[in-house]
C-alpha cells in the first residue's frame, strides 16, 4: 500500500467506523409521512436521509411519451444543494441523470405496468443528506413509496453495495470507504425470485470478489426488507402474521 494512502481497515480487521466486513450502518425507513403525495417514504442508511413521494398512475404526459400497452416509471433523482460536503450545483447533470434512469427501470421490473396502459408513475427521490450509497437507499425507498401510493407491484425492490476496500470485499460502503476504495458495486433484487434488477460496479473485482459481493448482499437484503416490510405494517397498524410457508 502507499506510504500516503488512508487506511481504512485495522489490524482487528475493523472499518474506520468500527464495523465488521459484512456488517451494515443503522437503517430507518418511514412510510407514508406526506399527506400531499399518493405515496411516500422517508429513509435514513448511515449518514444518508432520503425523501420520496409517488404520485400516479396517472394519464401519462406530453401524450406523445404515452406507451399503449403499459405505464411508464419516471424516476427523478435529486440531490439537494446541502446535500454533500461541496454544495451541489442545483439541477440535473449526468450523473443524477444515470441515477435516475437506472431507478426507473428498477422500479419498472418490479411494478405490474402493464396494468396501466398510457399512465405514468412519477417518483421523486430527494436525497436531503449524501453519505455513499444514496442510489440504492433512494431505491429501496421508493419501492415503500410505491406500496404506500397502492401501485401494484410483483415484489418490493431491496438493495445494497458491497466493494473493495484495502484488498477485502465489505458491505454497504462508507463515504470514505466510496471514496478511497477500490471498487463499489450497488445491486438491487427483486427477493422472492431473487431477480436482480440494478446492477452496476465501479472499479475492478476478480469474478471470485464479484461472487463475495453478491453473497453478502443477498444476505443483507433480508433485513433490510424486513425493515420496509415493518415501515408499511408501522403506517397501517397492521401486525405482522408473516408470510407463511
Ligand atoms: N457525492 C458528492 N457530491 C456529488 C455526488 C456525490 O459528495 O456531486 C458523494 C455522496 O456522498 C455520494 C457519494 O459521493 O453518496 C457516492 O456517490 P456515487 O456516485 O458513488 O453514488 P451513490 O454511492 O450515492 O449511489
């Protein structure tokens, strides 16, 4: 390692938080705390605090963007100028734009379109607070957004990053972990088939730290859908029977 590199992982094999290698921050996801959109979420993952509001299906305009046989997601992604240590210029750019296309077609493998000829599904995900990790966190609570608005949908989105950091694979990377790491892989399932749905890496992995990263992540999307799933039961007072067997 160079001389002048920022260690991040101790000689107890602990991130510079105190964390294990598959160990997630702390998550808190709200449902349902705006009364003006369809649906909506509210999610803090670390550092990150994330607003989002769905309003639709409704009738999808201009109708020229109208498709006849399903609705169309659209997915805006948005950092607030406060948002990160350098106040983010407002309005899109190409990375928001990335952000928000590869969510639409997350939610779109998810939500049953096709039950919504010429509609559109408009989820605003405002990231409030940035801290690694926003597009998967602003992902997972979208798809409570969209359960709350009554869209339905063939299984809720859930996701997480794993990467490299200082030569070993860890889960849901730091913003010193993002940004002095080797590598950031996001992935988002759909957890009844275990479908992936997002998918992306930045960095290099050998095929064996690619197969670690999804292993972790698949295993921490089980609590972190338990976590949406009690978000929902929170907002309708409902208690939780499970899902059998
Ligand atoms: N970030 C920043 N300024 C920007 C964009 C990103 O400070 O204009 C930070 C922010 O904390 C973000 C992190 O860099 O969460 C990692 O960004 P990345 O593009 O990897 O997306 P994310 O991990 O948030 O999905």
């Amino acid at each position: 390692m160079e001389a002048n590199k920022i260690k991040l992982i101790n000689e107890d094999n602990l991130r510079l938080d105190g964390r294990s290698f598959n160990e997630l921050r702390p998550i808190k996801i709200q449902a349902g705390i705006l009364n003006r959109a369809d649906g909506s979420a509210y999610i803090e993952w670390g550092g990150n605090k994330i607003m989002v509001g769905v309003y639709g299906p409704k009738e999808a305009y201009p109708k020229h963007s109208q498709d006849i046989d399903h609705a169309i997601v659209k997915a805006r992604y948005n950092m607030a100028a406060f948002s990160v240590d350098e106040r983010k210029r407002p309005g899109p750019d190409r990375r928001t734009m990335e952000i928000s296309k590869v969510i639409s077609e997350a939610l779109s493998s998810s939500i049953m379109i096709e039950q919504f000829p010429r509609a559109e599904i408009d989820v605003y995900i405002e990231v409030l607070q940035a801290d690694a990790g926003t597009r998967i966190a602003g992902l997972t609570a979208a798809t409570v957004a969209l359960a709350d608005a009554g869209v339905p949908m063939r299984d809720m989105v859930v996701g997480c990053t794993a990467g490299k950091v200082d030569g070993h694979m860890v889960l849901d990377l730091s913003k010193e972990e993002d940004n002095y790491g080797e590598a950031d892989i996001p992935i988002a399932i759909m957890p009844k088939t275990g479908e992936i749905v997002l998918m992306q890496m930045d960095g290099d992995v050998t095929e064996d730290e690619l197969y670690q990263a999804m292993d972790m992540i698949f295993e921490a999307t089980k609590r972190i859908s338990q976590i949406q799933r009690e978000a929902l039961l929170n907002k309708y007072k409902i208690q939780d029977i499970g899902e059998g067997e």
